[in-house]
C-alpha cells in the first residue's frame, strides 16, 4: 500500500481522479494516522469519521460514475480549527462556554468546503477563542509540536499546524487575527495563508477581533493553499466586511512560481525586523532564503517602516478591545453554559468567571479598559492612529517593491510551559505577524529549512499588497522550487 499521508494534497487529488484510489482509502488512511498519532500529539478536539467517509464516499462514487469532479481537490480531506460552526460537529472554539455547543447553521467556508466535497476529518485545537501564541490557552489540550513533541507549535492554530506537520491531514484551515495561521506554519514547517482582508467570508466564524480576523489556507506545499484558497475565497453577502470583488487567481500563479523564476521581482526587506531579539538560526535562514531569491532573480530592496516600533502596543489595545465587545454575548443568557442561578447579573457573573480561562479573561478587562471614557482617547484612539501610520508605512514600501519578505517569527518553537505564565514575553512572540493584520495585507509563511542553532522549522513570510495575494503564491512557489 502506498503512503497515502506522506503526498500531497493536488497528487491525492490527482490519483483520486485518476481512479488509482479510493477518497475512502485516503481518507481512511488520515483517521488511522490521526488515532495512531494524536495521543501524542493532540491536535483534535473532535473527529468526525463517518461524516468525513461519507463525503469520501460520494466522490467515489462520482469518479465511478465518470462525472466531472465537484472541485479540483474533491475528495482529499481536511482539518478544520473548532473556531467555525458547523451543523454536524460541536463548536467550542476551545472555551469551556462553548462545551457541546452544537449550531444550527454552517459558517460559509464549511458550505464552501462541502460543496467542494472536501471530507471534514475533524476539528482542531486552538488557544481559546484563538487568544494565544502557543496552543496552550485551550481549555480542553495543549498541542504538541510534531518536530519536538515538548515544544509548542504556535498558536493559537497550532492543531492545524500539528495536523499538517505528523500527516494527519494533508489540508486545513486556520484563523489569523494576529498571526495565527502564519506563526504556527513557520514553527511547523507548513504552508499558512493568511488572504487580504475581506477576500474570504467570516461568517460563522467566532468573532475574535473582527476588524483583524482573516481565516486562510493551510497546506504543506504553495500549490495546495492555493487551491483550497480558491475554493473557500470569494464575496458573502452575510459577512458585510466581505468585499465583491473576482477571487484572485492564485492557483495560476503558484503554477507560474514553480519554475522558479523571479527574474523582475522586487523583494523589499523590512530594516526594522529580524534585528535585536530575533534568534541567530533564525537570522541565519532568512539571510540565506535572501541570498536564495536573489540567485533565482529577485532584486532585494531595503524598505523603511519606522512605525512598526509601535505595532505591539496598538495591537493589543485594538485586540483586546474588540474582544472587550465581541465576548459580551458569552453571558449564560444568549450564548454559553449557563452557571448558577440567582439574578441575571448573578447568573451572568458565575458563566462568565467559570467559562472563560485567564488569558480571556486578561483581554476583556484591558480592552472594557481602553475603551472606558477617560481612557478611550488615550489608548483606543492612539492605537488606530498607529494603525494608520503601519498601513502607510506598507503603502510607501509598495511603492519601491512588489513583495516583503522576513521572518515569520522571532525564533524557532519555544518550549511548553516557557511563556505560559508571561503574557508579554508570549506577546512580543507575535511582532513579525501583527503588522499585516493592522493593515488588513495578505501574508504567507513558506518553509525555509531548520535554523542551525535548534535544528527546528524557520519560516520566511511573505507580504504583498491588499488584494494581489497572488503574488504572495507566485513566490512562495518559486521560493518552495528553488529549495528542493
Ligand atoms: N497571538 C495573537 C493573539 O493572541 C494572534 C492570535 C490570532 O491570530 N488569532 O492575539
């Protein structure tokens, strides 16, 4: 029997289509990795094998049937992080408010994802309502990172990401509001997509900080994100940040990046990241996939963002107080457990202690904070100021060039239990990531070999300007060819 784990989604695709094997066997080679290895590593909190076979079952029976394919990865399965409702699967978003919680609708990527038959294998782990940059703020596991099983493999996707990175899943689906998708993709050696803001629907995913949320692809090749990218992107008329323009056409530019051309392509290098605090391996990798794009071509251009010094503190004060707005309806009275009994305030106060964990907890009182009268002009209007000052930084840098590149993250993946306990150093583990969010850009982060010092993943991330996520695929692939 072949190794069905260990390819990739568009070769699965491929051998489905071409009758050389059943989605069922694929399938059902996942969900034997899956109960062989995630004792070990956790990435699931749910797994829906039936359902998942199911759909299996229906692309067999339309390849059987010689009829044409409901997409081009019909068939090939997927890991979806527990921050999106489904109909046939509980919703937890990793909080014990939402323990059980079954919804009555399907948020619009898994419709997307269904009608694509694309078997959902399950839900994965995350840092309670994706606060967090290790995985472990959920309140159900910690995930472990599959290259060094006592280390973290980011957060808060780090289910995904682990999924990915052990072959559990050979697709997934993360959530970036600060990085999410991008942070764990580098410390596992996967591919995380985080698109243009607006490109793909939120709706029915739980809101963290909506004006910063982007849910994106996760695959372990450029060419697999791109074609989940396209099958989940597009306009929602019930998400009214989702913005009606034509899915930009990213599979064709992976292609085009496979030959590894970048001759024409400018790739701008941010003064201010990679500097003091950032891991020497780290350094090392991302000077040498420096030194890799400009052998295949690529013109590297210096770019000035002297905003970006301010980036963690505007963050995390838009951050928290989005949340501080977005988590008020988890009260036990519209959504939530219900705990206790007494007056509605009681009852509301006992939900509200009992569902959320500390880190949750940490960002509603900052962000009720920052937005109270007397605060609100200090620190919220401060921080959208900065907001401003970042976006233009990256105007002004696009300008001169046509790509960012740098790392995702300051080092490679720190231990478990390391950071837990200090929310600020766990904090600053984000500042190569946020910026993009701020600005509402696209990003991606690209394997870029183990860093010397920690034999661990580093990975480089991409930056384009708002709406060309296509350029972030044409040089992930060609960066991705020129490596192998
Ligand atoms: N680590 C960041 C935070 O905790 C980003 C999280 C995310 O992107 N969902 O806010």
């Amino acid at each position: 029997m072949a190794n069905w784990t260990e390819l990739s989604a568009h070769e699965l695709a491929e051998k489905i289509q071409a009758g050389e094997v059943t989605s069922r066997e694929i399938t059902q080679a996942f969900l034997d990795k899956i109960a062989e290895t995630d004792g070990d590593i956790g990435a699931f909190l749910h797994i829906g094998a039936e359902e998942a076979l199911q759909v299996a079952d229906e692309v067999d029976a339309q390849v059987a049937a010689g009829e044409k394919p409901a997409s081009p990865l019909a068939g090939v399965p997927l890991a979806l992080k527990d921050l999106f409702v489904t109909t046939d699967a509980p919703t937890t978003a990793a909080s014990k408010m939402l323990e059980g919680y079954m919804s009555p609708y399907d948020a619009t990527i898994v419709t997307k994802i269904r009608e694509a038959k694309i078997p959902i294998l399950g839900k994965t782990n995350l840092d309670e309502f994706a606060m967090g940059s290790s995985t472990e703020n959920s309140a159900y596991k910690i995930t472990r990172n599959p290259h060094d099983l006592e280390r973290t493999p980011g957060g808060s996707g780090g289910g995904t990401a682990a999924a990915l990175a052990a072959n559990q899943a050979p697709l997934g689906i993360g959530t970036d509001t600060g990085g999410s998708i991008r942070q764990p993709a580098s410390l596992t050696g996967t591919v995380g997509v985080k698109p243009t803001y607006g490109a793909v629907s939120r709706y029915g995913m739980i809101a963290n900080a909506s004006s910063l949320d982007q849910c994106g692809p996760c695959a372990n090749s450029v060419l697999d994100a791109a074609l989940l990218h396209e099958a989940i992107a597009g306009h929602d008329e019930y998400d009214a940040t989702s913005v009606d323009r034509p899915v930009s056409s990213v599979v064709e530019a992976a292609k085009q990046g496979a030959s590894g051309d970048l001759s024409g392509v400018k790739v701008g290098r941010v003064k201010q990241f990679g500097g003091e605090g950032t891991q020497s391996g780290v350094v090392e990798a991302i000077d040498a996939a420096f030194a890799q794009l400009e052998k295949q071509g690529a013109e590297i251009v210096e770019v000035d963002c002297p905003n970006f010094e301010h980036v963690m503190g505007a963050y995390y004060i838009i951050q928290t107080s989005e949340v501080s707005s977005n988590l008020a309806r988890f009260d036990g009275m519209r959504y939530g457990q219900r705990k206790g009994e007494g007056s509605a305030e009681e009852v509301m106060a006992r939900t509200r202690g009992e569902g959320f964990g500390d880190e949750v907890k940490r960002r509603i009182i900052l962000g009720t904070y920052a937005l109270s009268v007397g605060y609100y002009d200090a620190y919220y209007l401060q921080a959208q100021r900065i907001r401003t000052l970042v976006a233009q930084d990256f105007q002004k840098a696009f300008d001169q060039v046509d790509v960012i590149a740098g790392p995702a993250t300051p080092t490679t993946a720190f231990k478990l239990g390391d950071k837990v306990d200090d929310p600020l150093a766990m904090y600053n583990f984000d500042l190569f990531t946020l910026p993009l969010n701020l600005a509402g850009l696209p990003g991606m982060s690209v394997p870029a070999g183990t860093a010397s010092d920690t034999g661990l993943p580093v990975g480089l991330q991409l930056i384009a300007p708002a709406f060309a996520d296509e350029r972030l695929y044409r040089v992930g692939a060609a960066f991705e060819a020129g490596r192998a």
